[in-house]
C-alpha cells in the first residue's frame, strides 16, 4: 500500500513556499533487480524520491532541507547546465541534477546512483536506447581511481552489461571472480560471465541469478565450538550439568 | 581498636587525666597529637572518637569558635570517610559558623554548599538539594535573586541533579539558571547560550527511560533548546568556532548515548564540514566522526555507508603512516596539526570502524539476497 501526503514546504535555497506530494509510506514485493532497482510497489514510487521547488529549480529528497554544500552547488554554473538538461521527463531530469550535485561534491558514488536512477525512469517509459545511454553516464561517474568497494561494483557489472559494454562489464567481472568474494557475491558475478558470454543485456533479478544457488552450508563446528554448544545447552536445561549430577 | 597509635597513647592521656584532670588544655594537646598521628597514616575514621572527646573538652574550655581548627584539619583530611560519619562534624562547623558571622552569612551558604556536595558524591540527592537550596537562599538575602552567586548555585543544584540522574529535577533546575542567566547577561548572551546547550543535553539524557511519546517530546525539546543554545554561542564566537565545536560535539554524544544516531547525523555531518575546513580533509581528527557516521549509517543506509567507512579507513592509514602520531584528548590549538587523533570521551575509532565494517558486510549480504 503505498500513500502520498500533500505538504507546503519552504524551499531551503530560495524561501518561497511550494506544494509537493510526500511519499509517507510503500511496501514492496518480490526481488529488487541486479542493480539494485527495487520491486514493485516501490518501484513505482520513484518520481516522488526527489523534489524540486518550481521557483529556483532547487532538487532535494526534502526541498525545505540543505546545508552549505548544497547552497554552494546551487549557486554554481554546473547547476545551471544540469537544470538545462534536453531530457522531456521531469523526473529523469531531478535525477541528473542530483547527480551533478553530487559530483560537483566529488561523492562519484552518489553521482553514478542518482544517474543510474534515471535510467529506471527511461526503463519504466520503455525507452531502452535512452536507458542505456544514462547506464552509460552513470558508470563515467565511476571513472578515475579504483573502486573497492563490493556494492558498487556489482552495480556497475550489471549496469554496463545491461549497457552492452561488454569487454569493460568482461574486465570487471575477471576482476571481481579472482578476489574470491563468497555468497552471495562470487554467484552472482557468475551469473553476469554467464549473460556477457552469450551478450544478454536483459533485465534479471537478484533472485533469478540465485536460482539453484542455495548459500553453503555453515562449517562443522570446531570442538571449542561444540564445547560451548554444550554450555549453552546446559544453561538452557536440556542435558543435565554433570557437575550437579 | 584498629589505631596502633591509640593503643600506645591512651595511657598517657589516661595519665595526664589523672595529674590535670579530664577537662584540661594538656589533654586537648595529647588527644591533638593522636589525631594528627592517626590522620597521617591510618583511616581518618578512627580518629573520630578521638577528635569528638577533643572538640567537647576544648569547647568547654575555650568556646565554640576554638574547635573551628580542629574541625577544619579533620574534614579536609576525611574526604575517602563515609560521609554519614563526617556530617555531624560538618553540621557542628555550620552550626558555628552561623553563630560567629550569622545565620546568613557567606561562610554559612559556603558550609551548605560543601555539604550538599559531599550528599552528592555519596548519591544523595534529596539531601544534597535540601543543604544546596539552603545555600541559594542565604545567596538570595546577601547578593539578591537575580545575583550571578545565585545562578551559579542553581548551576551546581542542575550539576548534582544530572550527574545523579534526576533528570527531571535537573531539567527544572536548568530552567531556573536559565531565568537568572537571561534576567543578569541577557537573553542573547553567552551564559545564556550554556545553559540552554546543557538543558538540551539533559532533556535528550531524560528521553532514555521514557515510554515513545514521552521520549519523543523529550528529544523535541533537546533539539529546539540545542538550536537556540547553538545559535547564540555561534553569533558570539562565530559558526566555525572551537566552541561550536565542542557544543556540537557534547550533543552528538548525548545523543548517541541515547542510541538517537539519527538526530545526532545531521550534527555529526556539520561538525565534519567544520572539521574539515579547520583540521584539513584528511585530518585524524576527523576520524572519530567518520566512524559514528559509518557506524550508524552502516546498520540502515549502506549506500551511504560504505563511502564513510572507505574513507575512514583511508584517513586512519594515513594518520599511521605519519612519522609521529600523536594522541590528544582536546582539540585545542590542533587547528591545521593533520596528525593528531582525537579522542574526547569517543571509544576507540578503530574498533568502531571495524564494527562498522562488519555490520556492513552482514547488511550487504542480506541486500544482495543472501
């Protein structure tokens, strides 16, 4: 069940009042996509994630909300190009403000999130050429220094597979496959070889690249283990303490 | 009898009782010396028959004022007594003291204060209230109710009542500080601009016992009495201070303490901007931030978790690379010093970090289906 509440909010950059319906509360069913696109209802929430006062242009999760960075992008030449973005929806254009806050503030991850968001709003509008062009922009936002981190790597597997970059998906899933990531990562990295090998670019879920998959079974417990195993179970009262036999 | 010295010297007092009589200034003098011994190397505890047989007889001889000496050696050197056994001792020096300077009388109000600290330390509220109250009204007569004596007695009354926990009694004190600040400093001055940075850490404090709604209200009012607190220590020290440093950093922890990470991350993002301008972006001082961020954006928010955390991470390596680390519990002149860890009253930011890190790893798991 999802709700929306109308609220007259006062824009933190500009001052003037505005209306704007609130996301209150959505629940959602089923598995979220390999990059992390949440299931329906969600899903379908997404053109209330940000707002943007009709005055100044300011874009916010809460436009009443800011701080100082946010201001000093407000004001600067990157925030005019990026208000002026061709992009017909309105929705994918708050997505690529955000995103040029974003790396205006050098937070790359951030940037490359709020692009790949456009891209869901291009993959809701069946607009596939489109979605894969912002997949595109999205993983420039990545560019640079390397990334470490698991999360945004596995993203950014999917995002330029699903883009049809197929050697720079390839090379990364190399990369990823030789630092023995464990379940449930290493699977679905396998998941992704498997889809560049034969150049699938189509939309799968984390669930569908689980399928069959199930998590190893836990180590057989050491014998420190087993010993505390077996404190516990007497703490619990289900073998007698020996030492009170 | 545990005194050693005791047993050796009771003889010789029983001997100049005999030869002077009991009521004499040759036994005063003996029963002095013991005293003196027993304080210098045994439990000042065991001079206390002593020092009562003492005090009776030189008051006898010499008046109340006489024992004033006697009494002031005893209780300054019986501070690890159990104060059940020091009071009586005290209530007979404010009883002095308020027949030779009256009843009203500075040294008086002094006395109630010292007891009422010695009732605090000893975890009695109720009683430390009632002697500090008889303070703040002597204060009233001599320097008026509007008097910067009384204030900072009604400070010390809020002091005793948060540090034992009374959270409610503290709250009302706060509120009368409050009223004798503005009424003496003005409403926009920095005295003022304390005591409402302390009432919101002592309103978030009391939110920890309530029941949702109750704790709700009480984390409204630290954070409305916080920003009005803030807003005044920044007009007059300016937004980049060390002291707004130090008044954002007293409420993060009130608030993490709390378990609140989420009225305290919008304080922990603006004390990092501070932070960073003045200690540099990759400061060590910055570090004990960047975990409580990762720490608490690591068990909800994971894409705002891991850039913290990396970052974290990468500033401590740097901080360990340094040729000299340094460890500092204030911040004080550290401003541009990148190698200095700062450690207030924050637990260690490696542990947190690694905390993080794991909390993350789970969460992450759980994100990608497992």
């Amino acid at each position: 069940m999802t709700d929306y509440s109308t609220q007259k909010l006062q824009c933190y950059c500009c001052g003037k009042a505005s209306e704007h319906s609130v996301l209150m509360s959505s629940n959602s069913r089923g598995s979220p996509d390999l990059d992390q696109r949440p299931p329906k209802m969600y899903r379908w929430t997404i053109g209330s994630w940000l707002q943007e006062c009709p005055y100044c242009g300011y874009v916010a999760p809460s436009i009443d909300k800011g701080d100082a960075k946010a201001r000093k992008f407000f004001e600067s030449d990157e925030f005019r190009v990026a208000s002026l973005d061709p992009s017909p929806d309105p929705v994918t254009r708050r997505f690529l403000v955000r995103a040029a806050q974003r790396a205006y503030q050098g937070e790359r991850r951030l940037a490359f999130l709020s692009t790949l968001s456009a891209a869901w709003v291009a993959d809701d509008a069946n607009q596939p050429t489109e979605a894969a062009s912002l997949r595109l922009r999205a993983a420039r936002h990545l560019e640079g220094p390397r990334i470490t981190s698991i999360d945004t790597r596995l993203l950014l597997l999917d995002v330029l597979r699903r883009a049809s970059s197929w050697e720079a998906a390839e090379a990364l899933a190399v990369e990823l496959t030789a630092e023995e990531l464990g379940y449930p990562f290493a699977e679905i990295v396998a998941f992704h070889r498997d889809k560049i090998a034969v150049r699938d670019d189509a939309r799968y879920t984390i669930s569908q690249a689980l399928e069959d998959k199930p998590p190893p079974p836990p180590p057989p417990p050491t014998a420190e283990d087993q010993e505390r195993i077996n404190a516990i179970a007497r703490h619990i009262k289900i073998i007698p303490n020996p030492r009170r036999t | 009898m545990a005194s050693l010295y005791a047993a050796s010297h009771l003889p010789h007092i029983a001997g100049l009782e005999r030869r002077h009589g009991p009521i004499s200034d040759e036994v005063v003098t003996a029963l002095r010396t013991l005293i003196k011994l027993i304080l210098r190397s045994e439990n000042p505890a065991e001079a206390i028959p002593f020092l009562d047989r003492c005090i009776s007889i030189q008051e006898s001889l010499h008046g109340p004022q006489s024992i004033m000496g006697d009494l002031d050696d005893w209780i300054g050197r019986a501070g690890h007594v159990d104060f059940k056994l020091v009071e009586p001792f005290q209530l007979r020096r404010l009883a002095i003291k308020s027949k030779l300077f009256g009843e009203n009388s500075p040294e008086a109000a002094g006395e109630c204060e010292a007891i009422a600290r010695r009732w605090a330390s000893h975890g009695d509220y109720s009683r430390a209230r009632a002697f500090l109250e008889r303070n703040i009204s002597i204060l009233e007569k001599l320097h008026g109710a509007a008097s910067i004596e009384v204030a900072t007695s009604v400070d010390a009354l809020a002091e005793i009542g948060a540090r034992l926990t009374k959270w409610a009694e503290a709250e009302a004190s706060l509120q009368r500080s409050l009223h004798l600040k503005e009424t003496i400093f003005g409403k926009r001055s920095e005295q003022a601009g304390r005591t409402l940075l302390t009432s919101a850490i002592v309103h978030a404090n009391s939110s920890k016992l309530k029941r949702h709604g109750a704790r709700f209200e009480r984390l409204r009012k630290a954070e409305t009495a916080f920003a009005s607190g803030l807003d005044i220590i920044e007009e007059r020290f300016g937004p980049d201070s060390l002291e707004v440093q130090k008044a954002l950093e007293a409420m993060i922890l009130a608030y993490l303490d709390c378990g609140e990470f989420w009225s305290a991350e919008p304080l922990l993002k603006r004390l990092l901007e501070i932070c960073e301008r003045t200690y540099g972006d990759d400061a060590a001082a910055l570090l004990w931030i960047l975990a409580e961020l990762a720490a608490g954006y690591a068990c909800e928010r994971v894409d705002e978790a891991e850039p913290v955390l990396e970052r974290g991470f990468a500033v401590l390596r740097t901080f360990l690379d340094v040729g000299k680390p340094i460890f500092h519990r204030s911040i004080v002149n550290m401003a541009g010093n990148r190698n200095v860890l700062y450690g207030g009253r924050q637990k260690g930011v490696l542990e947190t970090l690694v905390q993080a890190s794991e909390t993350l790893r789970g969460n992450l798991r759980k994100r990608w289906g497992a």
